[in-house]
C-alpha cells in the first residue's frame, strides 16, 4: 500500500525529480497523468510517490508479476495524489488554513526523523530535486490540511459507532482470538538520497545485524546508529501485536526468539533491523480485550466506508481527466 501520510507525501513531491530527473530519456516523466480541476499531475509526482513501493516490489518477484503489480501501484498513487487535490479543493480558504507554527513543528519533526536534525542534508536534497524551500514548506501545509480535514470527516462519524462494551448485553459474534504479541525494539537508519548511499547503508546495517547477533548490546547500538524516534528509550517499541505491524515488519519477527535479530527491513526509505526482547503466544485475550478490537475492526471499516463515499462524491461535483499511463510504464521497470 502506498504511504499516505503527510510527511511521505510531501517528501515524495520533494524526492520526485530527484528519482527520476536527472537522465534526459526520462524526460517522458514530465508528461500528463491526470488533472484535477486546476492542478496538473505530472507522471513525475505519480512515480515520485510510487517509488519505494516500485523500489521494494523489484526486488520481492518476478519480472512477470513484478509489471503487473507495478501497474496497480502506479495507479494506486496516481488516485491517491487525486484525492488529495479533491480534498484540498473542498476546503473553504478564508476559514480553514494551517497556521504557521503548525508548519514549523512538522518541519521539524520531518527534519529530526529523516534528516538527523541536520538541516544541510535538507537543503542539499531539496536543490537536487529542483524544489525551493519556500514549495516544499507549502506541499507540508497542503499535506497537513488534508490530514484535518479527512479527520474531520471521517473520525467523527466513525466515534459515533457505539461500542460493544462487556456490560452491554449484547451477544454479537463469537469473540475472535488475539493476534500474538511482541515486545520489539529497532534500529533505524536513512536510505540516504542517491544509490551509493543506500548502497553504503545496506552495507552498514548488514555489519549492525552481525555485531548484535555475535553479542553487541543492542542499547549502545541504537544510541550510535539509530535515527528513530525511540533511541533515546533504547529503541524499544514496547508490546506491540503482530497484527498491528506492518506487514513487512511481521514477516521479519514472527519466527523470532526472545533475543533475536532480523535480518535489514527496508521500507519507506528507512532501513530497519528489529529485536524482539520477549512475546507472548498464548494470546486470547480478555473479553474485554477482544470486545475493543471488534469495535476498533468495525470503525476502522466505517471509517474506510465514510472516506470512500465523501472522495466519491467530490469526485462528482470535480473536473477530473485521467491519462493512460502505459506509455510511461517502462520508467518504472
């Protein structure tokens, strides 16, 4: 699934040309993919968005599935930078904006958690994308309006489903058993922004994982490498179920030990290597445990239902034009 989140897309809009700009027979990425009302897409910011899907698929199958699934990737972000403008469009500008301030603190956060605070990096990036500070600053403010406003829409309706509670009296499906849990902790490090760099970083967390499973202890490493939020707490991420990891980070703990260490994570531009300090397998789960995640299922699906119907009916009252993309496929393989 492609990354929808304020900070991804606004750093995919800034990475965008960077990817893809710098070799003149890529010059198709300057092309059409879709216009919404006013805003034009170009099949730059589409593969812009799509690249570490792309990056991470290329490397997972074969060359026949791996074109195929490219294609709904690709259309995947094109409908997800769609949305976007509808949403965007549907504001009201003299009564909803985004203060300054909240700009800044996103800024900040984006720098700390993907550039190591260090603001050169930042910059350095942004003039080899060909985007000034200033449009960067702006697609973070458009990215945070369209966060509030779907979570204006959406959460709201989404409260409003009344919980099955244990006193409620009510029957309602059998109670499911509970995903097994994991206590985990991480390393993470930046991709870098050219091949070589990520190159290097491979290079350097294959070396982490071999230091940690001959015995390294793993708080001083994290205090070392990691840029991750949770450094400062030894990297742990606390007891997390397996079903509320992404998948990929799932599928690189689920045969773990208390002690273990995966193997590198890439995903999202980040390099992850996981520990899990302890887990529990014997997971039913009270009846009160298992009542909250049958309410929490049930509203995340209004909520997908509510989102899906609100982008539809934008979608109506909008000019939307849609381009083949075919043509530019090949960017992409």
């Amino acid at each position: 699934m492609i990354l929808k989140t304020a900070s991804s897309i606004a750093l995919c809009a800034m990475t965008a040309n960077l990817c893809f700009g710098a070799d003149p027979d890529l010059r198709l990425i300057d092309g059409i993919a879709a216009v919404v009302n006013r805003h034009v897409i170009t099949v730059g910011d589409v593969l812009g968005l799509a690249q570490p899907a792309l990056s991470e698929l290329s490397r997972g199958v074969g060359p026949g599935e791996s074109s195929a699934r490219a294609r709904d990737v690709i259309e995947e972000a094109r409908e997800t930078i769609i949305e976007r403008y509808l949403i965007l469009d549907s504001r009201d500008p003299k009564t909803q904006q985004v203060p300054d301030w909240i700009v800044d603190e996103r800024i900040g956060a984006i720098s700390r958690d993907s550039f190591g605070d260090d603001r050169t990096r930042l910059g350095v990036l942004l003039q080899r994308s060909g985007m000034t500070y200033d449009q960067w600053r702006e697609e973070i403010r458009d990215s945070i309006m369209v966060s509030a406003l779907r979570s204006a829409r959406v959460e709201q309706y989404a409260r409003a489903v009344p919980a099955s509670g244990a006193n409620s009296g009510e029957q309602g499906d059998a109670l499911p058993r509970q995903s097994p849990r994991v206590r985990i902790g991480a390393i993470v490090l930046g991709i870098g922004s050219s091949e070589s760099e990520a190159e290097q970083q491979r290079k350097m967390a294959g070396d982490i994982v071999k230091r940690l499973r001959e015995g390294a202890d793993f708080s001083a490493m994290v205090r070392e490498y990691s840029k991750g939020g949770k450094a400062d707490a030894g990297g742990d991420w606390g007891w997390l179920r397996l079903a509320d990891l992404r998948p990929e980070f799932a599928t690189a703990v689920s045969g773990l030990k208390p002690g273990d260490v995966s193997d590198p994570v890439e995903t999202g531009g980040e390099i992850y290597i996981l520990r899990v300090f302890d887990r529990q397998e014997d997971a039913a789960g009270s009846e009160i445990e298992a009542r909250l995640a049958a309410d929490r299922r049930k509203k995340e699906a209004l909520a997908r239902d509510i989102y899906r119907t609100w982008v539809t009916n934008l979608r109506k009252k909008a000019m939307v034009k849609t381009f083949d993309l075919e043509p530019f496929l090949a960017v992409a393989r």
